[in-house]
C-alpha cells in the first residue's frame, strides 16, 4: 500500500480544524473570538459534512459545557477560544476534570489582560492553563510553534485526552492561529489515533471511577443498563458524593493527579536544537520558538554556541527534560511574551536564575532581540 | 399502586432532604411520569445542576447526570444533540435555573431543542441556607433579605414561553397527579418543554415567612392555585395573589432542533446546500 | 425501634418506615382518618391502621417514600 | 534566500487571496517554503488590508517582515505608510489608478503601472487587480515560475472566474514581453 | 438642525465602523433624544460591552464606560446603585445583549432598575466578522451558518417584556427620528427601559444574506417595519415576515428598584423594620 | 482622649464584615455559596443601616460586575465568594486590573476541584489567586490564620486597593471562615483608612490614566466635567483604545505591574515566631499556620529548633522575605492545603527542595502531622 | 481632496466632510434631487449643490456625520 | 489548660448557641481564650449538630478537636457516634430523654441526666435544654465561672426568652446542689 502524503499551504487555526477532525471530533460547541473564530467557522462548514455536530453556544461557559455533555455522550469533542472566553471556560474545565471527562480545549492566545489586545498575539496564559480553575486540578497543556505542530499536537491533544480521560489544552497563539505556511498532512494511516477505554465489565460490576494502576477509569455508553452517576462533588467510585469522607475525598484528588503523573513521559512533547554542545541554552514555547531558533544561528554565527529547548508540553512541566538540557549550558534564557511566567517554573527546576526576554505589547519577540540580550549577558561577563 | 421502589436506588434512601421538603414529591411525580409512558430507565437521562434539587438525581436509578451550578441545560444540549434517541430531563431550581442559569434556559427555550426541563421552584436558594431567589416574591424573608424582599420576581413561565419554548405547565407538590401528569405530556412533547413546580422549603423558606410546617406550606399551594381551565371564573382582583397551574402554553408548529440538525446533514448528504 | 409498624387488619396494612421516614407530618395531616400520629418525642407513628380506608394520600404526599399502604394482605 | 513581500492597499482589493495564492505557487508547486500573513486591521472591516508573504528555500521561523524587499502598493494610503520601509534594493509596485504622488527614492526600484486599468481592460472589472499585480511582481521577480503562479491562481479563485483571471495575467504577463 | 458636533468627541472621528454601518446613526438617534431632553452631556454615563456597538460611546462626549463582553448591565446596576442621580444608559448588541449578556438583562428588566437599554440588532456578530446571533432570523447566512442558520431567533422585545421591563420599543436605523422620540421616552421614564434598534451591518450580514449596499439593508427594514399604531391594517398573514416598531408596552405601575432601595434605607433610618 | 478597644466574640466571616464597614464599604454585591455566605449575609444586615447598598446579583460574574460599576461611581465596594464563583469572577477581575479600579474580593476556599467538597476547607485556590484570568494581570492576595487577621487584613485589603487601585483578594479558608474566636476590635481612631487619591486638576487637563513614579493615576469622580472614557482594551492615558499602539500597549502593561512593585515593602505583610535560632523554618499561611504554631512548639519541646514564617501576603510572593528566613535553615517546611502550590515559588526563591506536607482531604493538616514529617526528615539525616 | 467641498447656491449649502465620509452611498439614494453622485473612484461627492431643496434628508441619515447642509450662508 | 467540648444532638435543640454562649463567657467575661466550630453538617439541614468549644488560657491555635475532655450528647446517635473518642479521664453527659442505651466505659465519668425534662419542667417547653445542659456541665467542671455563663447567656438569647432561660439555668445548678 502506498502512503501518500499531502502538502498543504494552511493557516495554523486550519490545520487545528483538519487534525480534530482527522483524530475523530465529532462535536464542536463555541462562541466566536479574535483570534479563535476561524476554527469554529470552519468546524460549522465541516461537522455537518462528516456526520458531526457544530453549535454556537450562547457563550463560552454553554460552549463548555455542551463539549463536556457531548463527551459524557461517549464523542470526541472540542471548543476553541482566547483569553476571555478561555477564562469564563474554567469553572466547567474543573469538572470536566473531576469527572473524568476527556475534552480538547484549544486557546489562541492574545494580549491581555481583559480584552486588551484583541487582534495580537501574546503567551499570557500559560499559568492560567495550568491554574485558572479553583481546587487543586490536574492538566495537559500543548503548545505548538508551527502550523506543522498545530496540527500535530492538535491530533495529540486528542490522544492524550481519551488516554488519561482528562481534558488537553492547546495554547496556541495569534501568531500560530493566523499564519499561513506549508504543511505536511501523513497519509490517514499512519495518524496513530487513540480512543477512551471501554469497559468490559457487565453493567452491574461496573463502576465509573474505579481506575487501575494508570489511575485512568474505564467509559461506558450510557443505555443498555449502565445507568451511573455522575457528580461534580467528591465521589466514590460508584460515582456517588462522599463529600464528608475524607478518605474518599483523598484517594480521588490523588488519583486525578496521579494518571497525569503514570503518562507523563508519554505525554511529553518537545524539540531541541543545536543543544549537543551548547553554553547558551534558550527554552522557548509557541511562537517565541520561531524567532529562538533564528537567533540559536545568528548566535552561533557570532560565535556564541546557542541551543534550543523548545517546549511543546508546557503542563505537566518537564522539570527533568529542562533540569537535564540545562546542567551544560553557562546562561538560560527564556524568552517569553508575558511578563515572565514559565520561566518560573524553569528557575525553580534548574535552582539558578535565568535571563528573562518579555514583550508584552503584542509584537512578536524578535531574533535580533534575543540575540541581542543573550549578547548583553556575554558582555558582561 | 405504583412500585416507586424500582425506579429507586435503595442504596441512597433515606435522601438528604430536612423533613417536609418538596423535592422527594418532585421525584415521586417524574417517576409516575415514566411509568406511565413505560419509558425504560435506561433510556432517560436526567441531568440536574447544583442545589437541593439537584441531589433529585442520586435517588432515581435512571441514567443520572450532575452538573455545575446553572449550566446544567448546556450540558444537556451537548449531550441530546449527540444521543437524540435518548431522553433528556433537567431538574434544577430557582436558583440554579432562573438565577445564574437562566440565560442557558433562554436559550435553551429559543432553540426549541427536546428537552423536558422540571424546575422546582422553593422561592429560595434551599442548599445554601435561605437567601432570596429571583421567583422569591417580593415581600418574603430570606437570610438576604432580612427586611423583605424588595426585588420582583420573574413568571418564570411566562419569560421561557417568550423565549420560545413549546410546551408550558405549571404545577405545585400539592397537586401531585397533576404535576405528574404534566410531566408526562411534557417528557412526550417534541420541543423543549418546561414545567414550573411550586414546591415547599420548609428549612429555608417557610420558617422565616410564617409558615411553620410541611402542611401549611402544602395548604398554601392548594389555596393559592389556579387550574388555568377555571381561570375564567375568577376576577382579576382576585387573581392577584394566585397563581395558574396546568398547561400554560403549547406550540406544535415549531421545528425541533436536534430535527432541524438531522435535516441539515441529510441534505447535504444528500449533495444539497442544506 | 422497630422496622415496620405492622397491624393486622381486615383490609389495609399501613406499613411505615421508620428509618426513611422524617417526621415531617404531612401524613398525619393529610390522613382522612387520622391513622397516623406524633409520639411524644416528635416522631411520626402509624396509630390507628384499623381505621385507613385505603386511600393512598398518605403514600402519595409522603416525600420520603416511607409510606406503604398494602391491600387485604395478612400476616 | 528568503525574500519578504507585502501587498497592500484596501480591503475589497483582494490582497489576502493574492498573497495566498503567490505563496502556495511556491509551496505546492515549487517546493519551498512560503508563509502568509495579514493584518488582522482594526476592529471594524473596509479599511486598509496588508498580505505579507516570505519565500524562502530555507525554513522560516521568524514570521514577520520589518522591512520587505518588495512592496506592492494599491492605494496611495499604502504607499504613504509602506514606501519607506522596503529594503535598500528592493522594489516597489504601484497602481497609478489609485496612486498620484509618489515619493522617489534611488537605492529601489520603482514600478509605476496601471494595474487595475489593466483589469478593466482585460475584464470589464477591477476584481482582477490582484491577479494581475501577481503577474506584474513575477514578472519583476522571478519570485516563483509563472507556470507555478498560473496553477496556483486557478486553483484558487471561483471556477466561474478562471477565464478572466486567466486572462488577466497573461496581460500583466505580456506588459514586459512587449515593454 | 441640532448641531450634533456639540456632543462628539471630534478627536475620536471618523469612526472606526464600515461603510453604511449602522451604529453611527444609532448615535445620533441618541444624541438626538439627549438634546431634546436636555440633558446635560455631565448627567449621562453611557454604558458598552464589546461588539461593534460597544464603540459607540467612544465618540459621544458623555460619561462613557466600556466593559467586557455580555456584562454591562451588571455593571451598569452597580453604577446606578450608587450615583441614583445619573442617568444610565446602556448601548449593547445582540450578540452582547442577547447571547452572552441574556442573563443580566433578563435579571435588569426583572428588577426594573432605572436604566435605559439600547440593544442595536444588526442580526449578527459584527467584530468578530460575521457570525449568528440569537437574534439572526432562520434560514439567514453567517461565516458560522455557511448552510442557513438553523436557530429559532428571539422576539428579544418579547422576552425582555416577559422579564419585568417597563418600557418596551423597538424602531430602525431607518426610522431614524422614531428611533430618536423612542429613546428619550425610555430615558424618561422611571424603569427599565428597552429598546431594541435595528440596524444595518452592510460587512457582516449584508453581504452574505443578497443586501448588497447599505441603502438596500435600510429599505429592507423600512419595509418591514410596521409601526404598532397601523399594525391592525394588516393580516396575521401580512405580518408573518414583518416586524412591529414603536411603543410595544408601558408600565408605570410597576415601582422602580433604586426607589425601592432608598425606601427601605429611610424606614430604617426611621427606625422601621423596612 | 480615651482609646476603646473592644473584645468580641466573632467568626471569621463576620469579622471581614464588620471590618470592612469600618474600612469604609458601602456596596457589596454577591451571591451565595458556602463557605462565605454568612459574609453577604451580614452585609443584607448592614450595608442598608450604614447608608449603603447590598444586592445580591444574579451570579458571580454579575456580582463582581457590580462591585466594579460601584467603585468606578466612586464608593468602596466588595464581593465574597468560594471557588466555583471565585473562578467566574476572573474575567471581570481581569478588567477592574486594567481600568485601575479597586475592590477587594473575599474568596473563602473549600475543597475543589468544582464543587468538590462544598463546606470543607481547602487551600487550593493560592495559584489561581494570582494567574486566574488571562493575560498578564498584576494582583494583591492576603491571607488570613485567624478571625483577628481576617478582621485586620481586611481592611488592609481595601487600604492596599484603594493606594494601588488594583482588586486586594482576600484569601481566607473555611476554618478562618467559620471558626469563632477572640477578636480585640482597636478604638475605630486608632484604624487606618487609606482612600484613592483624588485629581486636584481641572477636567480640560485630567487625563484618567496618567500616573506619576508609583504607577497609580488619580480618581475623579464623575460628573462635573470629568466624562472621561474607559475600556476594556489597552489604552492610553486619556483611556481611549489603543490596540494597535504597541508603544501604548507596552507602557500600560507594565505600569500596571510597576505600581504594585513601587508599593512591595509597604503590602507584604507576614509574621514570624520562634525564628531565631531555627534550624528548620516552616512557612505557612491560613489556617495551617495555626497547626505550623503548635507545631513549632511541638517540636522545640523535642528538641527540634523549628521556627515558623507566616506569610499574610502571598502576592506579590514575598520572596526576599523568604530568602532571607530560609538562610539559616537547615530543612525548610512548607504544609499546605493543597497538592504543592506555594511551595514552587519558596523552592524558586530559596533555589533548593522544601519538604512537602500535602493534604486534600477537607481536613486541617494537625501539628502532629507537621511534626512527623519533620522529624522524619531528621531521623533520615 | 480637499477639506470640504462647498459650492454657491442661492439657498443651501451642501458641506461633505470627505475625511470622514466613508462614500456609502446613503446620501446618494436618499437625496431627493440627486445632488450626491459616486465618482469613477468609488467616492462620494456633491456634485449638484445647487438643486439641493435642504431636506436634510442626507444629513440625517449619514452615518458618519460627514455631510452639513447649511442655510443660505454665502462664501 | 486547654479544655475541648463537644455538644452534640440535632439540629433544632439549640448546641451551637449553646456552644458560642460557653466560649463567650470564657472569652468576654473571663478573659480567657475559646474558639468554638459547628459543623456545617450535610448540604440539607435538620440533621446532626456538633457544636465544638475549646477553652484555653493559651493561645489556641490548631481549632479541631480529635478526643473532647467533655461530650454533651443529646441523642442516641450523638452518643453512639462521638462517645468513644471522649479522652481518658473525660465527662460524658447525656440526656435521658433521646438516650436509652449507653455503652459503659469505666476510663470517663458518665452523668445521665432528664435535661430537656428538666427544661419542659422548668419553662414549659424542651427549648431550654440548651441552657439546662450549659448549666449542668458547668456545674460539674467549673470550666467558667456560673456568674460568667449568666452573662454569657442573657447576652445572646433573645430579650423575651431572658427570664424562662434564667429560670432554666438555675434549675441545672440547684441538681447538684441538692444532690
Ligand atoms: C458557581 C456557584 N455559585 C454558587 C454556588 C453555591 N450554591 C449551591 S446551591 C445554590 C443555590 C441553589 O438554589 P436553588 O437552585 O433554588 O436550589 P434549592 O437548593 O433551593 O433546591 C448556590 C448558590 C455554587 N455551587 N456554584
Ligand atoms: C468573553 C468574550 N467572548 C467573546 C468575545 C469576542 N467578541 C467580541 S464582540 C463579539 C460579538 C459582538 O456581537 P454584537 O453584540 O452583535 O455586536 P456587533 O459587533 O454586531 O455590534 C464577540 C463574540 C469577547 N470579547 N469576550
Ligand atoms: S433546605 Fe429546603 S430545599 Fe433543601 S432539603 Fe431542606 S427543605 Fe428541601
Ligand atoms: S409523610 Fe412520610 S416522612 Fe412525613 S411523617 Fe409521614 S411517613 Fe414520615
Ligand atoms: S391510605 Fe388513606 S386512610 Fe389509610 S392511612 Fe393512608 S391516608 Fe390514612
Ligand atoms: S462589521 Fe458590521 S457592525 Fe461592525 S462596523 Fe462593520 S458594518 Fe458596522
Ligand atoms: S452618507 Fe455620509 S458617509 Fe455615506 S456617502 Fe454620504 S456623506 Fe459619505
Ligand atoms: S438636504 Fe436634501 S436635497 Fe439637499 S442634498 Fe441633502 S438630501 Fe439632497
Ligand atoms: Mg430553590
Ligand atoms: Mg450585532
């Protein structure tokens, strides 16, 4: 058989479109934002096409919600926003998480914070995606550079997803989201598509939350006599609220946190660079990677042995990847268009202080910027 | 009689509910619904929300699914429009449907989707103790509202009809057969269907608004209610304290959505434009 | 405490609940004939099933389901 | 060789499908890469439009052009704000329908031709102004092969328009055959 | 000619909106009614969201606060809790007033607090380029309803009269002097007011439904407009794809939610149980 | 004159009632969710006696509103809620940052994630506090052990919010919440009450969103010729739009964040006992503070020298704070309500591990269970 | 362009703003007496000042303030 | 010394004001530390009341009490629920009305007492068991002095109950005095 692979010329919120429906999404609930609406427009001319179901809600929380209904239902689902609608979309994210519901979320970023920058490109939720709902909750969140990655982490997110039934964010970016370039569609065949694991158990054994060692519970299809509760409280694993045992309570927390922590190395998503001899080490995400990678070259054309860890799982946060890539490099730089976010988390990972790029006026961080800080530091050395 | 037990989850009875409430009758008059569609419990679901009338779903051994406060009816549209062969039912209340929810129930409503939604309206947020809610008549005491409610209420019948829903009824514990019944029109009804039950909360309404048992709080539906077929004999100065029951509104013209979904794709199946 | 408060009588056996049921009264009130009554510790108890006529009020209104009126059976 | 290229002018103009289809000539015909940018302008619509595209053999990261190397202007708004900012060297397209002043500048090249005249000519409409400011800049650049740009441009516009555009192109073609 | 300049911060014009938009003349209409009733530009504070509509107070000289999305009156409410001596007036979209924003003007008519709304329904979402609103008729097109758009939509007047408002009307930005008397009885009167606009967005909705300029979306709505007092001239059939414009419904029973407020404060201040 | 203080018997929630009359509230909007309800009920009390207006709103988002739309009339106002509405509010919250407009939140944690354990105390939402909206937002966060903390840190909360005009969020937990205890109320002269800094400019020359060094601009009330404009987008100093302004963008974000590190020293608050000498430094706050106490002793008395730095503001994190206390530490402890929260940014300023004390059941860490840890921890070394 | 094209006429004044007219066409259709017309650039400008009948018809209905009509003023 | 009290029974028969006016007395009128904690029992109403007092001259920091010095139960399921983890040495106090059975336990003192008979006998009405039950525990642990508990107690119910509460605290003192 003949693999036959499709170069494309698409925009990054297009390629996210294409990749869902390609992992199998057969629903899409949303509410139109700059600079998100495109997936929603092209998921209202798509769905219908393949037998799924687009609606636009009455508001990103009804967008939300109806994703997660139709999950329940047993389908691939997904929403996508930007900041203000991904901020009204996390009081249902916590349940979608307490229940085991797998969802994808896909936020393109821009400026904030309130509806601050509408039109430009910014990475200013990159903590609020691992904390923007209440209570202690667990995350996946994917970032992608490139319209390539788009799409790619796009079927990813899914995978993730059903595996660890837990809602995946991808946090992409204005830049992301709207720019055009070349993508290399793999034959339908060899996308490896995962799917939610099914229960074998008759109805009367079968209990919705009990999880084997990978802390992942089983899906039934409600009807045919797997008629189970669901609750936003605490629950047993019958699904029934025990919001007054505390062992319970416990051993739930810890098992929704605890699946993330069984994939993680499965789930970890990132690229490098130039790293194998590197004194410069820039860790970079999203779209500021694009301009990393530029100034990784022009560095070493100056004669500064730069490398790149580019991140593409930014939650759960790969402290060991960044702990390892670092140990060799004199300087860690991370550029970033917030006001200096995940470069906490690095700091903390790799004990020692980084140089911190920031931009947050809705312009891309520029190579020669980069080029420029990291020069500044050797300066001064 | 009835077996109300096998429509039950023995398991969670003794319900959570002080003694008197309302809600353990609501349960009862769904379950009279089914039974006499002879619908079976694995094809209903029935989503709720958060409050006491959310914890209606613990009880009843049908497909059951708790939501988060308000949003309940955007859950349930994400979960009809992918199952629209199974039933989907929305108990919540006047919090939880009126208040932070009603504008999911507006839309809800104007979508005309299939779905049955029950809301027990107690005139006050039950589970957190007794403040005010907007279907709280004005006047009445709540923990909020230590000097009477001053804010009106909504007809909450009459603002989903104009939103556009298709089938209306208002009922109240005291007519259990009623509600009952009502239910069952509704739940057969193709649309979105919506029926208000006047229910008591004896803990956090009745006791601050000189009400002091179950009974009298039953008594005062009986005596406050109208069946809307004997309306006419009553004046308007009379009316002004009462309130209709029955079925308020019916509109079989309107296209369901889950219908008008299914058309669109058949169409374009079909190689039409839709 | 006992389970069930069971009396034998020609036609109707009022069976209570006594774990479900909350003593919240409405039985008592709404019973035609004054079947059930308050103890003296408040709680709710069937008193006088020879007198229940079979009409169900009791079963129908109580929220608790912690009624049951049984036809003819006998112990 | 990466070269940037914006096109610019007001919305309505078809800037956005002429930066599309110029990068797609040269990604699913030529093999390169190609990224395709515009702005996102102001909240509300009509008003002016910008279509940056990069080419390149190389891979392109940095996505954003600060100073292109060819500038296409179509209005004389466009001109004012863009002119300035091409590269020493480069090059500059102007529609002289819209354009009527015209600050020189020695260190690029400035192309002054009536493109949507050219349209109108050629169609009986302006809607091919783009198509034939693609052939115009091809035609200057070489940027992509004019075969790649024909098959690109038909893969694109409305069925019922390839004639036209077709046409359309040719002329703009056939300026610096003749010229 | 009222010399509408007085009232424009001229710095901030030309406006941002399209060709033949409506919103401009839904600012005059405004300005219009604030000269007649002479209101001092000091006294107003003119309330948006976000939408195209919500730029509207960016060029009118008045107090003028922009929120987020759907919100407005929320904030609105919080304003006019505290400066009673204002007059509030809110100018929202459909898709802010009616999509997102539905709750908080139901729960706004509800309490019937003094403030005036202006909903300006160009059937669509204009800012994000074109989608359906709640208050898109059926079967019209949007970047999101590429096949027909399948939702019922509101009698958005229907519903807010439903909720609790005391004053109703609806005009076009055709009838652009109606629009104008509309809005300075609403501001008027003591209540909350509601005025539904419609209006033409020739970028997002014109051109995908056959209005091809700006002058054919205003004829559109002049000829679909039916002013309430001639509206017995025509059949139930004529009326099918028309719409009522004028005072659709007036309340001055109904007490206002502020007075209410200042009420309770002065018995108990009185020493008064409110 | 003579100073009256007065002892009083008060749960934690009525105790940021009654201070935040005192601080001068006269607006509160809210809506009901355990464990904070009894704070909006006894403002329904209140609020109409003092002059003032409490409504409750149809939800939080409208709550928060609200309080907004009161503060920009000019007037103190206030919200209190738990998790799931504390979640709803962050977009609003995102707003109030950008439009410089003060208010203090009270959010009474409870277990989450969703409802999760709806009357149970939790420390789970210290992360969202700080990154719950999206884009780059600055905020205040205080946090109270005990009722006469929460009485004192309110109305710190509205000095902070009114110096700054930044939303305060008062962090407090349903222990703090709800338990009754001792409260010494100072003689009302002796309290400091910090209100905006009003324009001394004419109306032709006010510009709503100028500021001088400490970032903060000056009110006017409205009316009286100051009709000034305000939005929700980035904007310039007279508060008109600015979203392609990448100069105005870039000065905006920044002088938000700026503004509340002019004021750092003077809005960290934080409390030590028994630090001394200590060989190992617990740092806590909330309720666990109180067990942190206890267990200090505890463990002294075993002959540990532990010592214990209680942090009332959480952010800005007062990381120099940190630092300076953990020098001297051999082992420092950080229990938490939660899966580890805090505990990332102590780890990042002290650049090395903390030892973790987690928990998430809805109960209290107890001081014995500090005290194991910690002896573990040394019977190992 | 210039600022404001106004022409003589014994009676009105037809002032356009061309910097804030956005050329919608409104005017155009509205004018009773056709005194707007569309040049060959897709612009709006008053091209019969003198058959204005000052309805105001065109004033009103801009949406962009753009257009004046002024009574018997002389230049 | 820190003492912890646990008042248990059902909602209705007034614990938690009985459990602030217990706290109150130590911290208004003797100066002393209390913190008191109820439980916010299941999300409906009606059910179990836990009421919990400490009383310290200390700072109290931790506020949960593990194992009461004292347990007041006013019903079998209170007894049956909390009796066992009262503290070596303790106080169980119980009222014979609600409880019939009570497992012995011969490492705390046991008083079984009629107190909401005393409080129908006294005011007519069971709603003074509260105060009965104050009384009775006061009396028997000297834990704040009666003249404090006095106080404490006029100062929170309400005027028009002064007297019948005043009536029923007495008779809780005079048990022990007699007997
Ligand atoms: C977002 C959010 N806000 C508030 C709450 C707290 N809460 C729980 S139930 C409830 C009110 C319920 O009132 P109603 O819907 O009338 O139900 P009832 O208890 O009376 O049956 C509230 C406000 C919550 N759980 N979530
Ligand atoms: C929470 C949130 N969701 C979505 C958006 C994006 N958005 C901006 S305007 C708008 C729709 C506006 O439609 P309408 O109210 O009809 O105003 P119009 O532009 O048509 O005047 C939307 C969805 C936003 N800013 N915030
Ligand atoms: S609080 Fe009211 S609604 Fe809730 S269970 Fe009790 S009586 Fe029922
Ligand atoms: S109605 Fe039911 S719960 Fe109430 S007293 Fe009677 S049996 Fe008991
Ligand atoms: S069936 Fe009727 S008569 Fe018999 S106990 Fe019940 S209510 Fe009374
Ligand atoms: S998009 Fe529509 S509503 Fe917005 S400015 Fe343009 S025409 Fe007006
Ligand atoms: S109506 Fe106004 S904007 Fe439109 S063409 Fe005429 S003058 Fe210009
Ligand atoms: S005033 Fe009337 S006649 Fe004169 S230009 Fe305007 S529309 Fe035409
Ligand atoms: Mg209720
Ligand atoms: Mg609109």
């Amino acid at each position: 058989m003949s693999l036959k692979e499709d170069v494309r010329f698409m925009q990054g919120n297009e390629a996210i479109a294409e990749a869902a429906i390609l992992a199998g999404v057969r629903f899409f609930a949303g509410y139109p934002i700059t600079p998100a609406t495109e997936i929603a427009e092209m998921m209202a001319l798509r769905m219908p096409q393949v037998g799924g179901v687009f609606i636009q809600m009455e508001d990103e929380i009804a967008s939300i919600a109806a994703v997660i209904g139709a999950s329940m239902a047993g389908f691939k689902a997904m929403t996508a926003t930007s900041g203000p609608g991904f901020t009204l979309m996390q009081e249902n994210l916590g349940y979608a998480t307490i229940v085991d519901i797998p969802c994808v979320i896909v936020d393109v970023q821009r400026g904030g914070p309130s509806t601050g920058l509408p039109t430009l490109p910014a990475q200013g939720d990159v903590m609020q995606a691992r904390w923007g709902t209440h209570g202690d909750h667990p995350i996946v969140v994917l970032c992608p550079a490139t319209v390539q990655e788009a799409f790619e982490l796009t079927i990813e997110a899914f995978n993730i997803s059903e595996l660890i039934r837990n809602p995946v964010i991808l946090l992409s970016d204005a830049v992301v989201g709207h720019v055009r370039e070349k993508v290399t569609l793999p034959d339908p065949s060899r996308i490896r598509i995962v799917n939610r694991r099914v229960t074998n158990l008759p109805p009367e054994q079968y209990k919705p939350f009990a999880a084997g060692p990978d802390g992942v519970p089983d899906f039934a299809y409600r009807g045919k006599g797997y008629r189970y509760h669901v609750t936003s409280n605490v629950h047993d694993e019958e699904g029934f609220p025990a919001t007054y045992n505390h062992k319970v309570a416990n051993e739930l927390i810890r098992r929704l946190h605890k699946k993330i922590e069984f994939y993680r190395k499965e789930i970890t998503y990132y690229k490098t660079y130039r790293v194998e001899d590197s004194d410069v080490l820039i860790v970079a995400y999203g779209c500021t990677a694009r301009s990393a990678k530029d100034a990784v070259n022009m560095l070493r054309e100056g004669g500064i042995r730069a490398g790149l860890l580019q991140l593409q799982t930014l939650w759960p946060f790969p402290g060991e990847v960044v702990e390892g890539y670092a140990k060799r490099a004199k300087v860690v730089v991370v550029p970033e268009m917030n006001m200096g976010q995940l470069v906490g988390e690095v700091e903390r990972c790799i004990c020692r202080k980084a140089v911190r790029i920031n931009r947050v006026d809705g312009k891309m961080i520029s190579p020669w910027e980069i080029v420029d800080a990291i020069k500044e530091v050797f300066s001064h050395a | 009689m009835l077996d109300i037990k096998k429509y039950l989850r023995l398991s969670k009875l003794p319900h959570i509910w002080c003694p008197g409430c309302g809600n353990g009758s609501v349960v009862r008059a769904l379950i009279m619904a089914v039974d006499k569609l002879g619908l079976s419990k694995d094809e209903i679901v029935l989503f709720t929300g958060i409050g006491c009338s959310a914890r209606t779903n613990v009880i009843v051994d049908f497909n059951t699914i708790q939501t988060t406060h308000g949003r309940t009816l955007a859950f349930a549209t994400g979960f009809k429009l992918m199952r629209p062969d199974m039933k989907v039912i929305v108990i919540t209340g006047d919090g939880d449907g009126a208040a932070i929810g009603g504008n999911h129930l507006i839309h809800a409503a104007r979508r005309n989707i299939d779905i049955t939604t029950i809301l027990i309206n107690n005139s006050i947020y039950g589970m957190t103790g007794g403040q005010y809610s907007p279907l709280s008549p004005q006047g009445t005491y709540a923990t909020t509202a230590p000097y009477g409610n001053i804010e009106p209420s909504f007809d909450i019948c009459k603002l989903v009809e104009a939103a556009g829903a298709t089938f209306i009824a208002r009922s109240t514990v005291y007519h259990i057969q009623l509600t009952a019944d009502l239910i069952a029109k509704a739940i057969a009804h193709k649309g979105f269907s919506f029926i208000e039950v006047v229910s008591q909360c004896p803990v956090g309404y009745g006791r601050r608004n000189r009400m002091r048992t179950p009974y009298e709080m039953l008594m005062w539906q009986k005596e406050h209610a109208v069946l809307v077929q004997q309306a006419q004999r009553y004046s308007l100065e009379e009316m002004k304290d009462k309130f209709l029951i029955g079925e308020l509104f019916v509109n079989k013209e309107k296209r369901e959505y889950t219908e008008l979904y299914e058309e669109l794709r058949r169409k374009l199946a079909e190689g039409g434009e839709g | 405490m006992k389970e069930g408060v069971i009396a034998l009588t020609k036609r109707f056996k009022v069976v209570l609940n006594t774990k479900w049921c909350k003593s919240c009264g409405i039985c008592v009130e709404f019973c035609p004939k004054k079947v059930f009554e308050f103890t003296s510790d408040g709680k709710v108890r069937v008193m006088r099933e020879e007198m229940c006529v079979g009409c169900r009020s009791c079963e129908l209104r109580c929220p608790d389901y912690a009624v049951e009126v049984r036809e003819g059976e006998e112990e | 060789m990466r070269k940037e290229i914006v096109l610019s002018g007001y919305g309505g103009q078809g800037l956005v499908l002429a930066g599309i289809i110029l990068a797609e000539a040269a990604v699913i015909y030529e093999g390169k890469n190609a990224t395709h940018n515009q702005s996102y302008g102001p909240e509300a619509r009509g008003g002016a439009s910008r279509s940056e595209i990069i080419i390149s053999d190389e891979e392109i990261n940095y996505p954003e052009i600060e100073r292109p190397d060819i500038l296409l202007a179509m209005t004389q708004d466009a001109l004012d704000k863009y002119g300035e900012s091409v590269k020493e060297g480069g090059l500059i397209i102007i529609d002289t329908l819209y354009i009527k002043e015209v600050k020189p500048r020695s260190d690029v090249e400035i192309y002054e031709l009536p493109i949507t005249e050219i349209s109108i000519r050629e169609t009986g409409k302006p809607l091919s102004a783009n198509i034939v400011a693609l052939g115009v800049l091809v035609s200057l650049t070489g940027i992509v092969k004019r075969e790649s740009l024909e098959a690109a441009m038909l893969n694109r516009v409305p069925p019922a328009t390839r004639d036209l555009n077709l046409k359309a192109l040719r002329a703009a073609f056939d300026i610096f055959k003749k010229g």
